[in-house]
C-alpha cells in the first residue's frame, strides 16, 4: 500500500460500501424510512469525502489511499485516487444529500426502490473514479448507468420511455466499442492496472483505433455534437434528482475518460485527432447555443447549454497544456455544481406548477425574491461572470486553446455571448416580467429544505470562483503529469511569435510584477 | 494609503451585502443609510489620495488581497493598485457614486423597492473600485464584467417593464460582444508574454512587440496591432463605441440616477480608462492607435448627429455621452492621453450633473421624459434650472481662449488642440469631426435647455401630467402606475390655455438638490482648478508614469494656429445660435427644416437604423438558425437517422427486438449486465 491513508484504513472501500448497504436497507423501506436511510447514508459518505480531502497528501504520492485485493486471476478489486479522482469525487458526494433533498417530497411512488436507485448510483460513480483496474473501471462505467436508465424511465416525465430508450441506445454503441479496445490493451500491455497503462506507449497506429474506440464511448457520454442529442430528452424526462445528478456527475465522466485514459495512453493519437475534437466542439459551441436561444422548456434549454458548456471541456482537454487541462477540470467542477444548481432551481418551480414551459412562469422576482436571487447567482456563473466558478474554467480552458488556435479560441469565446443571450433570455421571461399566471403568481418564496440545498451550492460556486486555489491545487501534480506525457505530441500553436530585435527583455516577460 | 484603499473598495461591497441581504427586513432607512454612509466614506478617503498624488508626494503602491489563480506559468492575484491613474477614477468613482446615493433618497422616495436599488448601487460601486485598482487584466476584466452585471440589473430595475428588460438584456449582450475581444486579448497578451501583470505588460511591451509578429486567424500580423485591437474591442462595447453603440440609449430604461452615475460618469468610461491605462502597449502599434483615432472620432460625429433630433430628454443626454466618449478615445488615439482623463475627469461631474438635472426634471414633470411636453420651467424649478444651466455651459465648453472657462472649455479644447497638434492624416479627420461634433453638441445641448425652460408651458398633452392633475383633483379610479402605464388616455376636462393643464410642478427636495449645486461648482470649476495638473507641460510629474505624457505633443498643442485655438469658441456660439433662434425666436423653424430634410430627420431620428441592421443581420438569423439546428439538425437528421433509424431497423429486424424497445427497463438492466458478465466471463477464461 503506498500513499496517505487515515491509518491504513481501506477509506475507498467504505465509501463505496456505505451507500451500497444503504441501497439495500432502502429497498424494502417505506418512503419516510427510505428518504432518511438514503440522507443519512450519503451524509456520512460526504463525512468521508470531507476526511479523504483533509488526509489527502497535496505534493505527495501519484496514487494514493490505494488498496489492492486480487479476487480472481485477471481481475483485480483495485483502488486508488489521485487529485484529479478527488476533486470529481468530492463533487459527488457533495451533490448527493441535495439530491436526496430534491427527492424528499416530489418522489412518491416505489420511493424505496428509487432511494435505491440512487445509493447504487453513488457507489457506482465513486467507483468509477477509484477504479485503478480497467475492466473495474468498465463495470462501474456502464453499470453506473443503469440506475441512471431506471431512474428516468420509472420516475421520469410522460415521454421516459423514449428518453431511457434513447439514452440506452447511445450509450451501448460506445459501451461496445471501448470494450473491445480494453480486451486489446491489455492483451498488448500485459495487464489491466491503469496507472500502469498510462505510462504505457502503445504503438502509434494502434493508438489511432483505441482513441476511436474510447472516444465513441466518452464522446456519447460527454456529450458531445452531434451524438448529443440523448441529453435534451434524458433531462426532460429525469426527475429533478435524476437531472441534477446527470449534469452533476454523470456527464463528467466522459471527460474524466479523456483526461485519464485517451491523453495519458493514447498521446500521438490524441494530437492527431485533436482537429476532429477542436470542430466538434466548435460545432457544439456554436450550434447548440442557438438551439438553446430559441426553446420553450426551461430543462431543455439548460440541457442544450450544458451540451456546449461541455465542449469547452473538450476544448481545453485537447489544448495540450497545464492551463486547458486544469482549466477543463475546472469547468467539469463548476458546470456540475451550477448546472446541477440550475436543474434543482427548476425543481423548485416544478414542483409548485408541475410545468416546464417556460411562458407558464414570469415576474418571480416579485413572489419568490430569494429564490430569484439564487437563480440570478446560477445564471451569472452559468455565463462564466467573474467572480463565480464559471469564469475560472471556461477563462482557463479558453486560455489554454489559444495557445493552439487562435481561430477554435474565437469561435468558442461566441460561447460568452450566445450563453449570455440564452440564459438572460431565459431568466427574463422566468423571473422578470409581469406576473401574468395567478398559479405562478401566487407560488411560495423557498422554504427551509430549499433554503438548505441551495446555499452550499451558492457558497461553493462562489468560493470556487473567487479562491479556485482550493480547488486547483490537490491535481496541478496530477494535471503536469498528464500534460508531460502529451507535451512531445501535441500540434503547434498558430500563433507564432516572432520576435524581431534580439531583447534579453524577452526573457524576463514572463516574470510577474 | 494601504489601508484606506482597502476601505474604500471594500466598504461598498459589504454595505452591497448589508443592505441587499438584509432588504425589507432591515428597513428602508438603515438599508440607505448603510450605502450612502459607506459611500461617503470612501469618498472621504479617496480625495486625500488624489490630492496627494496632485502634490507629489505619492508613490504607486500595490496592496495584495488574496491569491486567485495559478496555473502552469499564469499566476494572477487579487490585489489593489493606486497610483495617479487611479487616483483620478477612484475621487470620480466615489463622489459621483456618493452625490448619486445621496440624490436617490429623493428621486426613489415613493419606490418600493429601495434596499435593492442601494444595493445594486454600492455593488455597482465595488465592481467599478476593483476594474480600476486592477493590478493584473483578469482583475480589470472582474470588475468590467461586475459592472456589467450591476448595470443589467439597475437598467432592469423596473423588472415588470418589458422595455427595461430588454434594454438590461441588450446592455449585457451588446457588452458581451466587445468582451469577447477583450478575453481573446487578454489570452493573446498572456500568449506573447507569459502573464498578465498590467506592469510587467507595460514594462516589456516596447522591447517585445517591436517588430514582432503573430499569427491570427490564419493571417499574420503586427502582434501590438492585434492585442492592441482586440482588447480595444473590449472598451468599445463598454465605452458604447459606434458600432456596440446600441445599447446605450436602451440603457436610459434604468432610473434617472443610474444613468448618471453609470451611464455617464463612470461604467461607460472604463474603456477610455482601459486605453489610458495600457497607453504604452497601445504606443507600440500605430496600426491600432489610428483604429482608436477613427472609432473615436466616428462616434463623436454619428452620436452627436443622433443627439440633435432625440426628444426624450434622456436620451439626448445619452447620445450626448456617447459622443463625448469619441473624444475621449481620439485623444487617445492621437496621444494625448492626459487630455483624454482629463476630459474623463470633467465628463463626469457635468455629465452627472446633466442626468440628475435631468431628472430632477422628469421628477417635477411627473416622470414625463418627452422634451416635447416640457417648456417654460424656468421659474418652476430654478435650481435645476442653473444646475443644467452650468452643466450646458460646461458640455458646450464656454469659455476665453487663455482666460477662463467651464470645465468642458480646458479639457474638450485641449482634446482638439492635440489632434490637430498631432498632425496625421486621422487626426485632423478627428479634428473636423470633433469640430463639427463640438457644434452639433452646443445646438442640442441648448435645444435641451431652451425646450424644457424656456417658452411656453406645452404640459396638457403629456398623459404623464394629465394623470397627475387627475390623480390630485381625485378622479383617477385606474389605480395604475404612472412610471409604466401609457395606455390610458385620461383627457384632460380642465382646458387651462396656459398649457400647463393645472399642473403645478415642484423643485426637488433639498437631498436631491445638494448633489446638483456640489456637481454645478465642478462643472463650473473643475477645469481650472485641475487642466494645469492633468494637461499642462510638464504634469508627467503627476502622472509618474501612470499613463504615456507626451511632452512634445502638449507642446505643440500649446503652439497651435490661433484659429484652431478659437475654431471651438466660434462652432460653440453658432450652435447657440442655431438652437436660439430655432426654439426662442422662431420655434416653427423646426417642423419646417425636418418637412424640408425628411430623409435626414428619418435617418437621424432612426439612430441611423443600426437597430433595425442589428436585427435583421444578427438577432433574427441566430433565431431562425437556432430553430433549425434544432428541428432540422437534432430532430429531422440526428435522431431521424440515429437512434430512431436504429429502433427503425431494429423494429423490422424481430419480434424480440419490438419487446425490447417497448421500455421495460429492467430488461434493459438485464441485458446489459448479461452482457457484462458475459464478457468478463470470457477475460477470465481466456
């Protein structure tokens, strides 16, 4: 065992357990019981999330908390975190008790069963970000799904079906395709241990086909265009829980793919395909920003804005430098806490009016001034205003892709002003305005759970937007590793410089005041 | 000085806290008195800064706050930089944002809603105290983004208005666009030289950049050239220059005071403020400085233009800052930055004093906006009457050639001395331009004072007053808001044939009228008292290096024709002229020139129809194409030929496939997890 640990102590392995006993003391359990098994259980794994970050060694070894139990040949029960596994783990164990809080009261039919639902879930993601063996790592990715899938499709909206359907039929394709590519990695490297894997140098034309193979299951999973259109669907129809959850945790982890296994193992791969990832995303920056400007549903309109939020995260995964990489993990932080903030704040109204569309609201300030005050704080991070998480990321990731393109940097900048346009667009004709419906007119300001869930979400994407040093510093070890590893490979920048006159000034630019 | 600057920017942000979180439950007063105290203070603070600075005793000093990012080489802090830049902006900043929290007292006596509107004041405040202490270009990108933000809000202020919505939203837009220049320039500057230290920059920016060149958008270029345009792009949205022009009149939306002190003194000016700021990096590329010189003179010349046929008194004034902005920039553009602070420093206290006459106006006039229903209120509201009265004669710049002047006479004049003083082929394009722009601003300027003070009362016609004689006379059963409401026609039945519909309007309250007499005695004496200090040869000791003083321009300047010295004398009493004889002598003159020019009335009177080109070339097309990407895109090609082109197959494939996509979730589960374990099984085995 190698790294920090609270004492030896197989922390990983319980914060997998707790919520998986709970899913099972849940099932059977009537809705009151259940909703505080499922509270209860995900407290105490934040308990732990927050004990993991304390103990957590910043500077320290690569790989720790790391336990190792071989269960039969060729598969191994094999954990371990390093700091960019922590930040998104923490990220889920923080979202999780705010879901139960947005399940307390809308869930009502088979509660046990969908409190169950989501305490696998959370064993699942978690796992996904402690697996060190491959084909671990490949159960809890896709079994992480099937929750997900029961989750719309029982207590989902009038089209769950579809919606379920349709997000099974993406999601397999990619399943597939990545499977396959596993069984060869590890025929070729001799070994299904991940971190071994990343130092590992496959051939390079090789490497072409794997990054296809894992791209098609990540790219899906991301989402990116055009294989995006499962997410607008999924969250029309996902409770509010389920949304919150997707956009909070489940879509990162196809960035969580790139950043762990496509850039570190596949490098030269990743550079040569880095021009098809740089126009998807610009793709998606652009295209589904309109499609966001012009919806009548307020999830779909998020939904379609997480879709190009996510394509800044490609955008700095494929910079190939410490700045689009720290700051994709960045936007990955923020756009689960805001976009999940954002899909709860729609709960909020949702379970006052049962609606979605959008012209059903209006003049909310006026009613539920706190709750417009919250909204307004979620849109503005939203919109990456400086100041909240937002801005830190998509500035980082921005920042980092110019150093590449100076053209993929300007079309995916729009992004400021389009978001700009379709979240204010949004906000005005939600809680500005006259009120025009007596039903909307008349819905109650917050109450005291509501209070409880949206506060630590305000304080977070505030405190992550102002002092991001929190945050950045327990990966920048982890994010220079990757970067080291895709540095030989990556493209040229366009832009340059030359510099006529020979000045020793030059040097010392880069010295800060 | 650390500590003091640290109150100063700080006070505001917590008194913004108190004072919106606390709300109703805090209480009106205590909400007020928290912002407006806290104001005071820090204006109390900020002119020993300057007046230090003005003595030169002062060193720039920088106080750091608090560590914010660090990534690979980027490392950026919180931390506040004063030195006689921002010496200048912080006494601007403070006592415009103190006189205007002050003058809110009364002009927002009867809203409901006041602790939001101090909040959003002092938030307004803090944001613009951390753009111009900025130490490194993400911190002023903090503050010109919180600006923007407090802005929206306050144009919103009225959120149940529809125009005020959609002004609030056009003003955060429209910004946007420039801001997305702004962060490719700020990502270009990091690009060139590893960090974004507004002194490092500057420092390095001679050596590096001369010659230098980069590659952008496929092309190559002078590398000053395209961060100096870029990041210019950024204070054109901002600074409401001719193209991100628009949003600005729709920003008049907002209450009177914030137009004053955000839409006139202070936001609005920040690019001009960004340009002087990173003068020398803008001194290494000619290429971007002609750019500034023309966007700048453009403006002063098209907004001007718009100014003349404008009748609500708001936006006149609005057009009105919009042109002066142009001058500020060409005075950059051509070198003379000085001037351009200068003319920065004096625009703000007669322009504030301008908005709040102005609503000390519409605030007699019973929220009557339209020029066209004033006249004749002279007698009525004779304070507001001189204050507006010193406020023109300072935008107009009146004053003698090497005598004396209101403040707008030293510091527009020494604007135009230096562009033609400079003696390039843009500057003198900017000189004209200033010229003619200086007489269209005399003539509506005037007209503004002439149509609302002089002549005869034309009252009877505003609804706004015919609600108000009703309301007083107790007839009005409507019990509708006067501010939002202008489908009512209450017809006046007490025909008075003075005009004035028996309305009797009032002067201010004594709290909005001290903000106008502190502003008059600056825009009466600012000019004097400072244009040595800011402009004169030899004030490079003042500025210490803040900004580029360009000894020899100032010189020439000095060393102009005489004509040139008089030519702005002689446009500003034409234009009086003009407006004298068209509104006092001959008030039909108007109907008969517009009737003459129709074109050009509709043109002018149309904002030269950028409006309608915006929404035809951008607004309807991201509609239209959103729709199609999405009906078209996503639902007609993407699902059509994906996952319902796969159900499609799969559908004709079996009877065993059917049952699959019927939606039985478990089985689904099943399946994929028969799946995974079959292939596990098959590792194991193999």
């Amino acid at each position: 065992m190698t790294g920090s640990s609270v004492g030896g102590f197989p922390i990983l392995s319980l914060m997998l357990l707790v919520p998986l006993v709970g899913a099972v003391a849940s099932l059977k359990a009537n809705r009151e019981q259940a909703r505080l098994i499922a509270l209860v259980a995900t407290l105490i794994d934040f308990a732990l999330g927050v004990v993991l970050w304390a103990s957590y060694d910043i500077g320290g070894a690569q790989w720790q908390f790391t336990e190792h139990a071989a269960v039969f040949t060729g598969f191994e029960w094999k954990l371990g975190i390093d700091g960019i596994a922590l930040v998104l783990i923490a990220l889920t164990v923080f979202l999780m008790p705010i879901c139960i809080g947005a399940s307390w009261n809308s869930i009502e039919k088979r509660a046990g069963e969908y409190y169950a639902a989501f305490l696998l879930m959370e064993t699942l993601m978690i796992g996904v970000f402690t697996a060190q063996d491959l084909f671990l790592f490949y159960i809890m990715f896709e079994a992480g799904l099937i929750p997900m899938y029961l989750i719309i499709g029982i207590w989902g909206g009038a089209d769950r079906i579809y919606a379920s359907y349709k997000f099974f039929l993406y999601t397999l394709l990619g399943s597939v395709l990545m499977l396959i590519a596993m069984f060869w990695m590890v025929n070729e490297a001799g070994t299904s241990d991940i971190p071994t894997l990343m130092t590992h140098h496959f051939p390079v034309g090789a490497q072409n086909l794997l990054f296809l193979a894992f791209f098609a299951s990540f790219a899906v999973k991301m989402p990116m265009w055009p294989v995006h259109t499962w997410l607008p669907d999924a969250h029309v129809q996902a409770p509010t829980a389920g949304s919150v959850i997707l956009a909070g945790v489940l879509l990162k982890m196809g960035g969580y793919g790139f950043i762990r296994f496509s850039l570190p193992m596949f490098p030269e791969a990743s550079a040569h395909f880095a021009p098809l990832v740089w126009g998807l995303s610009m793709a998606a920056v652009v295209i589904t920003s309109l499609i966001a400007l012009v919806q009548h549903d307020i999830k779909k309109l998020i939904a379609y804005s997480s879709v190009a939020h996510m394509a800044i995260v490609t955008i700095g995964l494929f910079a190939f430098n410490q700045q689009g990489l720290e700051g994709s993990m960045i936007v990955m932080l923020s756009h689960g806490l805001v976009a999940g903030a954002l899909f709860l704040a729609v709960g909020v109204i949702y379970d006052r009016l049962h609606t979605r569309e959008i012209d059903r609201y209006g003049g909310l300030a006026i009613n539920m001034p706190y709750y417009a005050v919250f909204f307004l704080l979620f849109t503005m991070a939203s919109i990456g205003l400086p100041g909240t998480s937002g801005f830190v990321g998509e500035f980082l990731s921005l920042l980092g892709i110019y150093q590449e393109s100076s053209w993929v940097a300007l079309v995916c900048t729009t992004g400021i002003i389009l978001g700009a346009a379709y979240m204010l667009y949004l906000y005005r004709r939600v809680v500005f305005g006259a009120q025009k419906n007596a039903d909307a007119a008349a819905m109650p300001d917050l109450d005291a759970r509501e209070w409880a869930m949206m506060v630590p979400l305000a304080a977070v994407v505030l405190w992550m937007g102002i002092y991001p040093e929190s945050f950045l510093a327990p990966m920048r070890k982890d994010i220079a590793v990757v970067e080291q590893r895709i540095d030989a490979a990556k493209p040229k920048g366009d832009a340059n410089v030359k510099i006529a006159a020979v000045t020793p000034v030059a040097a010392e630019a880069g010295e800060a005041k | 000085m650390s500590s003091s600057i640290l109150i100063i920017v700080f006070l505001p942000l917590l008194a913004a806290i108190v004072a919106g979180l606390g709300n109703k439950t805090l209480g009106f007063v205590p909400s007020k008195l928290v912002t407006t105290g806290a104001l005071f203070i820090s204006c109390a603070l900020s002119w020993p800064i300057f007046l230090s600075f003005l003595s030169g005793d002062a060193h720039e000093v920088v106080v750091p706050v608090l560590h914010w990012v660090k990534s690979g080489n980027l490392d950026f802090a919180w931390a506040l930089r004063v030195d006689a830049l921002t010496a200048v902006m912080l006494v601007v900043v403070t006592s415009v944002s103190a006189l205007v929290h002050l003058y809110s007292w009364g002009y927002m006596s009867e809203e409901p809603d006041q602790p939001r509107f101090f909040a959003y004041l002092s938030l307004f405040t803090f944001a613009m105290l951390m753009l111009v202490t900025a130490d490194n270009l993400v911190q002023m990108f903090f503050g010109w983004e919180g600006v923007g933000l407090a802005s929206y809000l306050l144009i919103g202020f009225w959120f149940r208005k529809p125009s005020a919505n959609a002004a609030a939203m056009k003003a955060f837009v429209v910004n946007r666009v420039g801001d997305l220049g702004f962060m490719l320039g700020i990502f270009g500057v990091f690009l060139v030289f590893g960090t974004v230290s507004i002194p490092a920059i500057l420092h390095n920016a001679p050596a590096v950049l001369n010659g230098s060149t980069i590659g952008f958008l496929g092309y190559r270029f002078h590398t000053a050239t395209v961060l100096c345009i870029l990041l210019f792009i950024g204070a054109m949205g901002k600074s409401a220059q001719l193209g991100l022009h628009t949003w600005l009149p729709d920003a008049m939306e907002g209450p009177t005071p914030v137009s004053a002190l955000i839409h006139a003194a202070t936001m609005v000016t920040a690019g001009v403020f960004m340009v002087c700021r990173l003068s020398p990096l803008f001194e290494t590329s000619p290429t971007a400085l002609g750019f500034v010189t023309f966007i700048g003179a453009a403006t002063c010349f098209f907004a001007a233009t718009v100014g003349t046929t404008q009748t609500d008194i708001k936006r006149v004034i609005a057009y009105s800052t919009c042109s002066q902005l142009g001058y500020m920039f060409f005075a950059a553009g051509v070198g003379a930055y000085g001037a351009a602070m200068f003319h920065l420093f004096t625009h703000a206290f007669f322009k504030a004093l301008l908005f709040l006459g102005a609503g000390s106006v519409i605030h007699a006039m019973h929220h009557e906006q339209d020029m066209r229903y004033y006249g004749g209120l002279r007698k009525k509201i004779p304070v507001t009457f001189w204050a507006m009265t010193a406020g023109t004669l300072a935008i107009t710049g009146v004053g003698i050639v090497d005598v004396a002047g209101f403040a707008g006479f030293y510091s527009k004049d020494a604007i135009l001395e230096a562009a033609y003083a400079r003696g390039t082929e843009l500057s003198h394009f900017a000189f004209f331009m200033g010229i003619f722009a200086a007489l269209l601003t005399s003539f509506y300027s005037w007209r503004l004072v002439f149509l609302t003070f002089f002549g005869k009362p034309r009252w009877e016609q505003s609804e706004h007053i015919q609600h108000a004689v009703h309301d007083a006379h107790g007839h009005d059963d409507h019990g509708h808001d006067h501010a939002n409401d202008h489908a009512h026609h209450g017809h006046d039945d007490h025909a008075h044939s003075d005009g004035t519909a028996g309305y009797h309007p009032h002067e201010s309250p004594v709290v909005m009228l001290i903000p106008l007499i502190v502003l008059s005695i600056g825009a009466v004496l600012a000019g004097f008292v400072f244009n040595h200090a800011f402009i004169s040869e030899g004030t490079g000791e003042f500025w210490k290096g803040a900004l580029v003083f360009n000894e020899h321009l100032i010189h020439a300047a000095h060393h102009v024709p005489t004509w040139v010295k008089w030519a702005p004398f002689g446009v500003m009493t034409t234009g009086l002229a003009i407006a004298l004889y068209a509104y006092i002598v001959n008030p039909r003159f108007p109907a008969a020139f517009v009737e003459q020019f129709a074109f050009l009335y509709r043109f002018l009177l149309n904002k030269w129809y950028f409006d309608e080109l915006y929404e035809v070339v951008f607004v309807k097309p991201a509609l239209w194409l959103g729709r199609v990407f999405w009906r078209v895109g996503d639902i007609g090609i993407i699902d059509r030929f994906g996952p319902n082109g796969a159900a499609w197959v799969v559908k004709q494939g079996s009877r065993a496939a059917v049952k699959l996509q019927t939606g039985y979730l478990n089985s689904y589960a099943l399946v994929m997890l028969v799946g995974l374990v079959g292939a596990i099984s098959w590792v194991i085995a193999r």
